[in-house]
C-alpha cells in the first residue's frame, strides 16, 4: 500500500484557494493568495522548419533571395542573404501578425501622405507591401531588362536595380517604402535567432561577434577589453539541428 | 448589463510599481483591495525565463511585452493648427501593458531628481531673472522639496535594492559618488556596479576634464539582496536583453521581483487581469467616486464599488481614464483653464557616437540597462546657464545596456547603406565603437498638453488620447549644447571618429527615443494650475489618488523612476497616516 | 505561552466555576491545533469544503482512497467518536466507523503518539466547525476494497507501540525522534518500500521514490544525507524551505509552507537534532567522472550556455534564491528523478512567511534533448566534490514521459 505522494495534492492547493485559476494568456484571470505556478509552462517561439514557401511564390522567392544576396553579399566574413535564410525568415514573418499589422491601429480615416514624423499612416500591411512591390518590380524589369526578373540579372544590374528604388528614380509605385520594407526584414532575418528561418548556422551573430543568447557575462566586466571566444548559442543550441526531442 | 461585485475598501488601477507598492502596504494595513490590470498576468518564469527571453526579434523588435497600438493608443500633432494623427505603431515611446507595468522591461536606472528641479522656477528666476524663462511656458515649483521627498527616495531604493554609490551622505561629500546629487540620509543598498571597460575609458578622460563621472545608480543589482520585504533577488549577470525584456534571473528590480511574492501572499488581496477599467464611477454631485467599471477580456462589463480609488496605470492613461470619468476640468490651451491634460513634458535625447578603429573590444553585447559611468556637471543649475540661453540640464552617461544586432550595427559616417562595403563596415565597427548620450529635461509650455481626439476611437469606441506636443527652442539649444559636450567627451576618451546625434525636430513618433512622458495630471499647490494637491490626491474628487510620472509638473534631467517611486510612498504615507483617518480633503485652502 | 498566559487571566475574571474547565479545555484545544500542524492533517484532509472536511481522493498504486471528513458532523465526520475511538485509529489503524484503515493514513507512524497527544488532536477537531461531507471511503478496486486484507499488511508491516524514549540522549533529541517518527512522519516518503508497500525498515529514513520526486536520504550521511548540513542548516530549510544547497519546491513544498513554517523553533531544533543525531546510513560515494569524460564534457557546455547565469560557473548558485549545487545533498541522491523533473518541468520554490520570494526554476523541457538532460545531469552530480552515478537518456526520457504529459 503505497503511501500518498503529495503531487496530486499540489493540484488540489486551488482548492483552497492558494493558486490561480487556469486560464489562456490572453484570458481574463483573478489571482489572489499565492503567485501562480504550473510545471512546463513556457512559451517558446514556433521553430521555423525549411519546407515550401508559405507566402511567396517560387517566382517571389526567387527575385527576394536575390535581393537579400545583393543587400548582404556572400563573401569571405561569410553567408550572404540568401544562403542565410533571409528569404525563409521573411515568407514566415508575412504569415503571421507581422505580415498584416494585426497588432497596429488600423481604423480610418486614413492620411497616407502625411508628413514623415507622424510615421506609418498608410493602410498597406506588410504582406501587401510585398505583394505589390514585388509585382511593379516585375513589370520594371521586364520591361528595363528584356523580359527578365531580378534574379535573372546581373550583379551590377541588379545592384543598379535596388539603389534606383532605394533612391526613388525608378518609379515603381512606393518604391521607396517598398526598398526600406525589404532592407529592414533582411537585416533582422540575417541577426535574428536562427529558430525564425534566418541567420543560418548564427552567421550574423558570427559576422560582428554576438554570442547569442548567453546569459552571464560576468567574466567579460571581469576581463576588460579582451576578444570574447566562446561560441555562439541560439534558443536551440549551440548547433542549429533541431535540438529538442 | 452591469454586474455588480461586491465592495472593496480599494479599487486600484493598474498593477505596476505604483500599484503594487500601494496594494501591498493596503493590505498590509487589512484593507481589502482589488488590483485591476487591463494586461495579462506574467512571472518571471512562465514569461521570461531564461530559455525564451533571450529573443531580439521578439521582444525588442516586435515588442511583446507591450502594449499594441490597436488595444489603445494616441493620436499625435505637434502644433494647435494641426490636425493629429493616430500613432499607428508605437515607436518613440513603448507604453507598458501587464502586471508589472513598465517596471516589468524598464532599464532599472533609478536617480532622484536634484534639489534645484524641484524649485526650477524660483531658482531660475532668483538666479537669472524671470525674463530667462522661455516663452509661453507653465513651468512650476514641486509641491514640496527634495528634502521633504528624500525618506521616499530612501524607502523605494531599499525596496529596489539599488546599486550605487553614496555621493553626499548627511552633508559629507564621498568619493566615488556624485558631489552634485542632493544630501542623501543613507547609504546606496548595495554597492554599484562594476563597470565595463568603455566606462573605464569615459570615466578617466571626464576626470582629466575636471568632470565629477560616478557609476549610474542601478537596479540591475550588484549582489544578493533581500528587501525590507522579505524579498530576494540575485546580482545582475550583463546579460544585455533589459530593457523592453523581463529579466530572467530575478536581478533587475521589477514588481515582479521586489514587490509581487510578498503581496500575493495576502488572501484580503486580489487581482484581475485582462480586465480593462473603462470609468471611474463618480457619485450623483461629481465629488466622490463610487468604484471603477471595467471590461473583462470578453467585453463583458462590470462595476467594482470601492471607498478609495487608486489610478496607477501609465501616465497618459491616467490622465485619458480622468478625462473620460470627468474628474476635474480638462485644460483648454485656447483659455489657459482647466487642469487635466496640462504640463505635458517629454524627455531630450542627444549625444555623440565614438567609432575606435581596430584592436578595441568593448564587448557590447556584455551590458545591463543601468550599466553605465554619468556626470551631472550640466544638469538642473549645475553650471551658469547664462551664456547659453535655456532653462534645465541633462545627465551625460556612456552606457552599454545591450549589443543586439538587429539594431546595434554600427558603421563610421559616410558607410554605404549595403552591401559588400556596409557588410565589412559592420564586422569591423561592431566591437569598436561606444557613445555619449545625454537625457535632458524638458519644461512644460501653454502648448504642450493632453486631452481626447474628436475624430480616433478605441475598440470600445471611448476617444483616444490626443497629444499636442514638441520640442520648443528653448529644449532644442540646451540639445544642441549636450550634444557638443558629449561629443568632447567621446573624442577625450580617444575616438578617431565621432558622429553626433541632434535632437530631432519636429518631434517625430518613428524612432525610439523615450517612454518618459510625463505631466497630464500634475501635482501642486494651486487648483488652477494643478490636478492633484500635494499628496496626490484630486483636488476635486478627494477618494481618488493618483499616482506615476502624469504627476510630475515639467520634466527634469533623468529618468522618471525613481522620482515616481517616491511620489508613490509620500502619497501612501499620507493615506494612511492622514486620509483613512479623516477621509477628507489632506490640503484645505 | 504568553498569549495563553493572557486569555488564561482573561477566563479566571470572568469567574464562576466553569472558568478552570474552559481554561482546561482552550489549552488542550490549542495544544491540539499545533498537533494538526505537525502531522500535517491537512495535506490529506483538506479540500474545497473545509481544511478537514475530507473528500480528497489520496492517489496510491492501488487505486484511490477518499480521504476522510475530521470535523465534528455527527452524520458524516467524527461527531459520534469518542477520544477512545480516536486514539483506536491513530494508535491501531482501526476505525469504530469503517474498520481497519489502510496506511495511506500512516498510523504505523501515529502510533507512536502520546495518549495526552491523541486526546488534545481530538479535542481540537471537536472544536472546529461541523461540516456535512459524506465520503466514500471504500473505493479501492478488490481485493484491496476488503478492509479485512489490512489484517495481513498489518502482520508484516505493523505493530502498534507506544515511543520509547532513549535515556541515553538529551530531552531535545528525544522531542525530536517523537516528532520525526510520530506525528512527522517523515518515514512516510523517506523510507524506501516493500512489495506491498510497507517501509523497509532496516533502511529507514535512506531516501525514496514517489513518482519522480526523489525524498531524500536524511540520515547523517555525508554523500546523500544531512552530513554536510548543521542542525541550524535543516532547522531553517523546515523554517523557510531555503538553505544555500537546497529549495524546497513540490511536495516538501507543500509540507514546509503547511506544516513545518508553522511549528515552534525548539520543536525544529529537535527535529534537526535528531536527524543529524542519529546516525549515518547510505551509498557509497562512487569516484567522481573525470573532466575528460565524454558527458562531462558535453554536459559542462549545457550547463555554461543555459545554467551559470543562476547557478554560477563554480556551482554556487546565489544564497537563500538559487540553490548551490556543489555539496548539494539532492543532487547526489542515487536516483536522480528530482533533478531530472526540475530541469524538465520546472519547479517553485515555496513561499513562506520568513522567505516569501518563491522563485521559480524555468521549465527546459522544450530546450533541452534528452541527452542534453542527462549530460547536465550528469555534469552536476560529478562536478564541485560531487560524486554520484551517471545518468543515461533513457532514465531522462522516462521521466519526461511523466512529468511533460499535459495537465501534470
């Protein structure tokens, strides 16, 4: 006759009243009496796994990919945007909250060509951005370039191609908007962690010397200004193969 | 329909700092309080513990942990002839959402403003004249003085724990302190910070300038500590994800950390989450509220009737929730009258940007949020204002609170935006380049204020908050002088190259600059210009207190805490020694 | 005793000859109320109708046991027992209402409790509110639903018997025994079982298992026991449930914030006394893994890139918050289920009134592979002057496959 184990007591502690009552975090709670707890309660990203595009077409990917390999280089400090996942990262971020402002204040009246220090004041979301630019950037070249698409250029002409947008002489329809969109999704997928789709085996990390999500770094206040030389470390591990179960 | 719940002798709004402290030292006293939170509940190691928090693109990219525009947010114009405009994403200020508040994800540096800040306007006036004063402005005296603040001071520090270093202790002056700070009763609670090789670097080259440079007071902490609470929390590991993060080893001062296990513990105390209060109920004649309503997350509604009612959220919100409730007269800048939403003030940013050239490893991403060597050499009065032309001062720290590469990737001026050449610039500046900020005050003006949109609306369709606000001459020199002192002191401390960063202006919503937004629901000694007496408390509505940075008459040098921390236990104390007695006005004129 | 002293005063000057009754009674009702504390009744009897009303399903391999009603209902609870019923159950195992008890109520510890103890714990429940709750005590599946198989347990496991005090030691270590293996209990998890889920008694107090919480060894010994610990070391971990090598958390817990938070320092003094008193009893220490050893290895990069940031580099964690691992007594146990469980699920730390901060271990379960478990583990158990066996992925994945399921 086994003796009673306590741990299906600690369940019945809300019972009097000591815990808090079970709810989703976004689900209206009363706690009193104790500081809630449960075992295996954490709330990990979802790991980005390389499979079909989700958002792009292949068409899409293609011209992103080129873009982001034109925006950070393959060279001899390492990856460039493409082989980095930088693409990865963003056909995921466009599916999700990101890609449709859903968190942003979305109501009218709407007054798109107000001055720059009111900031975003256009309805288009992300994905859309997306959509649209990649598209007029299509009809751009195939008509600059005799019917090809971006990935389909040359290094030179392709870097000709983004700094006409970036500047704003090739008129594509918010072009501008469509060029800052893109640069700033491909430098966060190249120095996000690696559980996002980019920043593939921590390049960017590698690239400046960032270690990650380490979390102490007493010995490095205690050792002033000497090369740090451990590894970097992502949310999945030292190595990016899938580390959980 | 309304629900109705049973009464509370406290009804709080908001369970950040203030409104945990103020929970807890009720409940201690046996009064039954309701804590509401229109946030979710978080801790430290369901929401932030060490396996997730460390996540850049999350937290301080996608900001999580706070609020999302669609759920509130302001409208923004800079002028009276302007029309504003929603801030669609929250940029240049990030207001807080959940329990624990903005004191969940803040830096932790905690300073107490100086004795001038608190009488800048006599000061300002007895010193250089009253015509010194610049144009169209509502600066005013505090209510009270530093000395009269400094136990409050002293009592939020041991709840935090702060780190520092004692500069004036009862009059003595001490080494390694700040000479400048105002006469401290006691000690720092545990000892500074040690510091990183950059401040090493700032701290010799300001004292070959004849500068006073002392380290940051901070509550990321140095050591174990346990507040006169009972509660413990651990030292600080230079992780550099502390701001817009939840700290994940119970070192940086937070509700969570310093306040939360203590009050959970009180069974005459409770907590609602993802319950929004939408109304402080006022009776019949407008001069005594009733309790709050609020909304929990399924919109249903439901009246909560109290004795006291406590307004603890952000600040702009306190002031939008009076607004809405119609405690006191909103201020009209056409008349200059009315009292809730005026002496709305912000916070300058300016500084100089060092870039080192090769053989430097400043390690940036070793950081902390209150790492960091200051001087208060042109702060508040500490120097003669009167070549210069502009009222109030800043704090100049080097600082290394985080190295995150999403947005920490520096390059020398003149660096293409991309490709091969940025990329290069990028692996060699990384490592090799530190900078001098200055966080400066801001006075309030006739034209600086809060009050309700007449065209945006919340998802319950209540008007949104609507500022009128930005940086007038007078902040824009005193910039602009920080910025060349910043830029001295980094090229002193042996930059090859230094880039300076001005004031932007007009004030733009887009790049983070502050989430110090201050005034709105003032303290003071004139019911004409201010919301709240003294204490806290309404001038027209005497069982509700209101407590965070809207108190605050203009803005001073540093960040906001500290100062709001205090307020929080001088307004406590006075309702407990004096209002729960009488239950009556605390300042008859 | 001062308050008593007080209200003691406070009787008399009411007057009347009814005052030296009333004043007999509050003190054996208050003496009685300190007892429930001690033996923990409410862990058992609790539950949502009252904090001795019963209900509360008590899991065991066998099946469940409901636990029952203490409060004076004369329908439901004990309201028609006397104090010779009462003493009957505690001292025998035998209930005047439902027969012989099975020992998921441990009175083959209670036997141990004084008579006077007896009558003042049944003194106290008559005084607290009746509460109507039938329980269905008999829900075990057969055989174990006929009571009469207790006689057998009983043969084997059970003699009652009244505790002797040793006259060779001092009053304290004398309290302290009667608490530990009276009302304590503490044998009840820390002794490993038999078959039939008896207490081994030649290995009494070495440590056991209860479904991947590892109750420790509390003898005096240095690998697994209390050796490294000072009476003051376990009078606080029963006072606040933090020493610098040890927090409370899961069902010593719950024990501590109820019960032993609770009890008077001379009292834990005893206790302590006792314990480290009594003798040294466990495992061999095996030699410690070598640095260069393949988990070691493996399992120090885990523990740098995931644990140092609270438990420090040199295993010294950060004093009365996060636990000090080297020297840590849990951490060397020969089952390393405790270890194992936290680092999956996580665990907090229990809140008591002198230590209220509760911090809670993050739950890794979704970070770390089995392997990475055991190496971390592993790492632990032989790193900082500790020695214990090594731990394998499969030992991690059994635990996970308990402690990760959902609603655990």
């Amino acid at each position: 006759m086994e003796n009673p184990t306590r741990r299906q007591l600690l369940a019945t502690t809300a019972a009097i009243g000591t815990a808090a009552l079970a709810g989703t975090p976004t689900q209206a709670r009363v706690i009193s009496g104790a500081l809630p707890w449960s075992p295996n309660e954490s709330y990990p990203p979802t790991l980005v796994r390389p499979g079909p595009w989700q958002f792009f077409t292949a068409e899409e990917a293609a011209v992103v990919e080129a873009i982001a390999d034109r925006l950070i280089p393959a060279d001899e400090l390492g990856a460039g945007g493409k082989d980095a996942g930088c693409a990865v990262f963003i056909d995921r971020q466009l599916m999700g909250p990101y890609g449709s402002n859903e968190w942003l204040y979305m109501e009218p009246p709407f007054v798109p060509d107000a001055a720059a220090n009111f900031g975003i004041q256009s309805p288009v979301a992300p994905a859309r951005r997306y959509r649209d630019g990649l598209a007029a950037l299509a009809a751009h070249t195939r008509q600059a370039f005799s019917g090809r698409l971006f990935h389909q250029l040359d290094a030179e002409d392709q870097d000709r191609v983004l700094t006409g947008l970036e500047k704003g002489d090739i008129k594509i329809p918010d072009g501008k908007a469509f060029f800052n969109q893109v640069q700033s999704n491909v430098v966060e997928g190249y120095f996000a962690d690696p559980i996002y789709g980019g920043n593939k085996d921590m390049c960017g990390w590698k690239l400046v010397g960032f270690p990650g999500v380490r979390y102490d770094y007493r010995d490095v206040i205690d050792n002033p200004n000497k090369p740090y030389t451990l590894p970097p470390v992502s949310l999945m591990g030292r190595s990016t193969k899938a580390a959980a179960r | 329909m309304t629900r109705r719940l049973p009464k509370k002798d406290v009804a709080i709004i908001g369970l950040g700092w203030t409104g945990s402290i103020m929970a807890l030292e009720l409940a201690k006293a046996g009064l039954d309080v309701v804590a509401i939170e229109r946030g979710p509940w978080r801790d430290t190691a369901s929401d932030f513990s060490i396996t997730t928090a460390p996540d850049e693109l999350r937290y301080a990219i996608r900001k999580e942990m706070f609020l999302r525009p669609k759920q509130e947010t302001l409208t923004m114009r800079n002028k009276l002839d302007q029309t504003a405009l929603p801030i669609r994403q929250f940029g240049s200020f990030l207001p807080p959402n959940g329990v624990g508040g903005g004191g969940m994800h803040w830096n932790g540096q905690t300073w107490r403003f100086l004795p001038d800040d608190f009488r800048i306007r006599s000061h300002t006036i007895e010193r250089y004249g009253a015509a010194f004063l610049p144009e169209n402005n509502f600066i005013q005296d505090w209510p009270m003085s530093y000395a009269e603040l400094e136990p409050f001071y002293d009592r939020f520090e041991k709840v935090l724990g702060v780190s520092g270093q004692a500069g004036n202790l009862r009059g003595q002056i001490q080494p390694g302190g700040n000479p400048l700070e105002g006469e401290r009763s006691d000690h720092y609670p545990t000892p500074p910070m040690k510091q990183g090789y950059s401040q090493s670097l700032f701290t010799k080259a300001a004292t070959d300038m004849g500068l006073h440079p002392f380290p940051r007071p901070s509550a990321n902490l140095s050591e174990g500590y346990t507040n006169p609470y009972g509660v413990r929390m651990a030292p600080c590991t230079y992780c550099g994800f502390c701001e817009w993060f939840g700290c994940a080893n119970y070192s940086k001062s937070s509700p969570q950390t310093c306040v939360l296990p203590a009050l959970m513990r009180y069974s005459n105390f409770e907590c609602r989450t993802d319950s929004e209060v939408t109304k402080v109920n006022l009776s019949a004649d407008g001069k005594r509220a009733t309790g709050v309503t609020f909304v929990d997350s399924e919109r249903t509604e439901w009246e909560q009737p109290a004795d006291i009612v406590l307004i603890c959220a952000f600040s702009f919100f306190n002031v939008r929730l009076m607004l809405l409730s119609g405690i006191g007269k909103p201020y009209d800048p056409a008349s200059g009258e009315g009292v809730v939403g005026r002496n709305y003030a912000y916070q300058v940013g300016a500084g100089a940007v060092g870039h080192f050239g090769p053989g430097f490893n400043f390690n940036p991403f070793a950081g902390a949020g209150s790492l960091g060597a200051a001087l208060d050499n042109f702060n508040s009065d500490n120097f003669d204002h009167g070549p210069h032309g502009f009222v109030g001062g800043a704090s100049i720290t080097n600082a290394y609170t985080n190295g995150r590469p999403i947005s920490y990737h520096p390059v020398p001026p003149g660096t293409p935006g991309w490709g091969a050449k940025w990329k290069r610039a990028v692996h060699e500046t990384y490592n090799s380049t530190t900078n001098v900020g200055a966080q400066g005050s801001v006075m309030s003006y006739r034209d600086s204020y809060l009050d309700l949109d007449p065209t945006y609306k919340d998802p319950l369709g209540r008007p949104l908050l609507r500022m009128t606000f930005d940086y007038h001459p007078n902040e824009q020199k005193m910039a602009n002088f920080m910025m060349q002192r910043s830029g001295e002191i980094v090229r002193a401390m042996g930059a090859k190259q230094v880039s300076t960063n001005a004031l932007r202006v007009p004030y733009t919503v887009v790049p983070y600059q502050t989430t110090h937004n201050t005034g709105g629901a003032v303290i003071g000694d004139d019911p004409k210009t201010s919301a709240l007496n003294r204490y806290g408390q309404s001038w027209d509505v005497p069982n509700v207190f209101v407590t965070g940075a809207s108190s605050f008459p203009q803005n001073a040098g540093y960040n906001p805490t500290g100062t709001v921390g205090a307020l929080c236990y001088w307004t406590l104390d006075a309702i407990k020694s004096q209002y729960l007695k009488s239950e009556t006005p605390l300042v008859q004129l | 005793m001062r308050r008593v002293t007080g209200l003691a005063i406070g009787l008399l000057l009411l007057g009347g000859t009814g005052a030296r009754a009333d004043l007999d009674s509050y003190v054996q009702v208050e003496k009685g109320r300190y007892l429930a504390v001690v033996g923990d009744c409410q862990a058992c009897h609790a539950s949502a109708k009252g904090p001795l009303a019963g209900g509360r399903a008590i899991e065991t391999p066998f099946g469940n046991i409901n636990a029952a009603n203490l409060t004076p209902d004369r329908d439901t609870g004990l309201g028609r027992w006397s104090a010779e019923d009462f003493w009957h159950a505690l001292h025998d195992g035998h209930s005047v209402t439902d027969g012989h008890l099975y020992p998921a109520f441990p009175y083959n510890y209670y036997t141990k409790v004084s008579r006077a103890d007896s009558d003042a714990l049944f003194a106290f429940l008559r005084s607290v509110e009746p509460v109507s709750n039938p329980v269905d005590r008999n829900t075990l599946p057969w055989p174990f639903s006929m009571r009469a198989s207790m006689v057998a347990w009983n043969a084997v496991n059970f003699t009652p018997s009244a505790f002797q005090s040793d006259p060779n030691r001092s009053a304290e270590y004398n309290r302290g025994a009667y608490l530990v293996e009276g009302l304590g209990h503490c044998g009840a998890c820390h002794t490993p079982m038999n078959l039939i889920g008896g207490p081994k008694d030649s290995q009494h107090l070495q440590g056991n298992s209860i479904q991947n919480w590892v109750a420790p060894n509390l003898t005096n010994d240095s690998q697994a026991g209390l050796g490294s610990w000072s009476v003051d070391d376990v009078v606080q971990y029963l006072q606040t449930g933090r020493t610098l090598h040890a927090a409370a958390a899961g069902p010593m817990g719950e024990v501590i914030a109820v019960s032993t938070s609770k009890m008077t320092m001379p009292d834990l003094h005893a206790m302590a006394t006792y314990l480290k008193e009594r003798g040294a009893a466990g495992p061999a220490s095996p030699a410690p893994l070598p640095k260069s050893d393949g988990q070691m290895a493996a399992g120090e990069t885990v523990y740098i890139d995931n644990c140092s940031a609270c438990h420090a580099r040199n295993g010294m964690g950060v004093p009365d918050l996060f636990p000090a691992l080297a020297g840590a007594p849990s951490v060397r146990q020969v089952d390393p289920g405790t270890t194992i469980r936290v680092i999956i699920a996580g665990a907090q730390v229990v809140s008591t009134p002198a230590a209220p901060t509760a911090p809670a271990m993050p739950s890794f379960g979704w970070h770390l592979s089995d392997a990475q478990v055991a190496d971390v583990v592993t790492y632990l158990r032989n790193s900082w002057g500790n020695a214990a066996q090594a731990v394998s992925a499969s030992q991690v994945a059994d635990v996970r496959r308990v402690v990760a399921a959902p609603g655990k």
